[in-house]
C-alpha cells in the first residue's frame, strides 16, 4: 500500500525583526538629506545672530531623522500593499525599489506597519510636542503638516506618490525641515530661511524624480503612476533639468533680491553637479539600469547644496 503524499511544508513566517533589522527598515543612508536640512535651517538662525541652543539642535536633528525614518517604514508598508515593490526587478538598490526586506521574507507587513506606527506615533509625536514646549507653538504646525505630508504620500485614498505628486510632497516635506531647524532656534518663522530653503527642496524633489526611473516599469505594471510614469522617460529627464535650473535660478534671484547674504551663493556649488545627471538622464533614459551615476550625483548635488549654503551663513556667525 502505497504511502500517503507528505504535504508540503508551509512558509515560516519571518521570525521578529532584531535592532539591525529594525535600523535597515528605515534606509538609513538616506536620512543624510534630512541631517543637511536641519544644519541649513540652523544656519540660517545661527546668521542672523538669533543664538544656537546646542540642546535644542540635537532634539530638532533627532525628531527630523526619526521622522523622516518612519516616513521610510510606512512607504515600505503601502508599497508592499501595492505590489509595487514584488513587481519592481529593476530598481536599483539602494536608491530605488525600497528596502527589499518584506520582498526577501526578513520582515512581514505587520511587522513593517508596527515600526512605522512605534516611529511616528509613539516617537514624533510626543517628542515633537515636548519640543514645541521649549520652541513655540509654531513647531506644532509644522509638525502637523509634516505628519500629513507623511501618510499622504505613502497611504490611500491620497497616495500622492502614485499619482505624479510625490515630488511636490518632497519639496514641501524638506523646505518643511528646513523651517523647522530654524523655528526651533528663531523661535519665530522669517522670511529669508523659508525664502532661500525653496532651492533645496526643488533638489530634493529631484532625488525622488531620479529614483523613478529604474522603477518605472514596475510603478506601471501596478498601476502607481509616478511622474516618470505619467511623462514617459525622456520628458521625465527635461523635467530634471528645468527643476535643476529652477532651484539654482531661484537662489540666484533671491540673492539679487538681497533676501538671503550674498554668500548663500555658495550653494550653487551643486550646479555642475545636477548638470551632470541631467545630461546621463537624458542620454540613457531608456536605458534605467545606466542611471545608477545620476542618481549619486542628484543626491550629492541636494546635500552639497544645503552644506554649501549652511557653511556659508555659519562663516556669517556673530
């Protein structure tokens, strides 16, 4: 009599993210954008004479990263969800396609959302109301916006990501930091940091415009219509490059406005830098798996950029 089949064992579930798991949900490498916006809007306070509160600082720099981080874990969560990340072969690691760990089975879903909620719930929001405290109740607001900003990305019904909006939360996610680096230390909003900052958020939108490329195929296979989606790849790249010319243009016309020193200047150091990558993303924007060098040059124009022009007004100091 022959045996009965041995059914096939079912998949363990992925046993509980350690400390290492937990920090790679976040993609850290990508929180430097966040630690060089908040020494820009530092700088801009640190300029104008208004004191530096070192104490202060260092909660602002932990409530952004911390933020930005759960920010991280929740666009993992929904595009997990999605199906955006499974179908996404091509992204080019680490800059695109997520942190990869639910698609390898090291996390599960709930895992990933449990994370998110501990990090942006638990963390920010508690901390960011402590330090409204101490800075004014304009923190609150800014708080607010960032939080929304946050899940309207990543979540339904709103998912700006994948109706060609993603950019525009970018922007306004970092001028966002920027504004409240300085508020924390002004203790007031000014003029001139929320004026200048808007150079470094269009070139921050243009790091999550870059990273779009490689992942386009996959974004339409699910339906996520990014804006490389929406444009197609080669009018995606001019895109890139009127942002680049926007953001650098715009500070020059803010200095000749004399809103920020004549030493904010500084900041188009990032222009041959995002020149470059508009020149590989024009000519291989049909070929993703190329872009990997763009991509690092976008990223290293938007930090170059914001550290420029913090060191410069921090020369300023009094």
């Amino acid at each position: 009599m022959p045996l009965p089949p041995v059914p096939s064992a079912l998949p363990s579930p992925p046993a509980s993210p350690n400390w290492r798991t937990l920090l790679r949900m976040t993609r850290p490498g990508s929180l430097l954008l966040t630690v060089a916006a908040c020494l820009l809007g530092m700088a801009f306070a640190l300029a104008c004479g208004c004191g530096f509160d070192p104490l202060r600082a260092a909660a602002t720099l932990a409530l952004a990263v911390t933020a930005h981080a759960g920010a991280n874990v929740l666009n993992d969560y929904h595009d997990a969800l999605s199906g955006a990340d499974a179908a996404n072969q091509e992204g080019l690691f680490p800059f695109s396609g997520g942190s990869r760990l639910i698609q390898q089975g090291l996390v599960s879903e709930a895992d990933t959302a449990r994370w998110a909620a501990v990090l942006l719930l638990l963390l920010v929001v508690p901390a960011g109301l402590l330090l409204a405290l101490h800075s004014g109740g304009g923190l609150v607001l800014i708080g607010v916006a960032g939080l929304f900003l946050a899940w309207a990305y990543s979540a339904p019904p709103l998912a700006l990501m994948a109706r060609g909006l993603g950019e525009v939360a970018v922007a306004l996610a970092w001028w966002l930091v920027v504004l409240g680096a300085d508020y924390v230390q002004r203790r007031q909003f000014f003029v001139i940091p929320a004026a200048t900052a808007a150079s470094f958020a269009l070139l921050a939108a243009n790091i999550l415009l870059a990273n779009g490329f490689p992942d386009a195929a996959a974004d339409a296979r699910v339906g996520k219509k990014t804006l490389v989606v929406r444009l197609g790849a080669r009018r995606a790249a001019w895109a890139y490059l009127l942002i680049a010319l926007l953001a650098h243009g715009w500070l020059a016309l803010a200095v000749w406005l004399l809103i920020p020193p004549a030493r904010a200047l500084w900041g188009l150091a990032s222009l041959p830098l995002s020149l470059a990558a508009s020149a590989l993303l024009l000519r291989h924007a049909g070929q993703p798996q190329r872009l990997r060098p763009a991509i690092v040059l976008t990223i290293a124009a938007a930090l170059v950029h914001a550290l420029a022009i913090a060191a410069a007004l921090a020369s300023m100091a009094r």
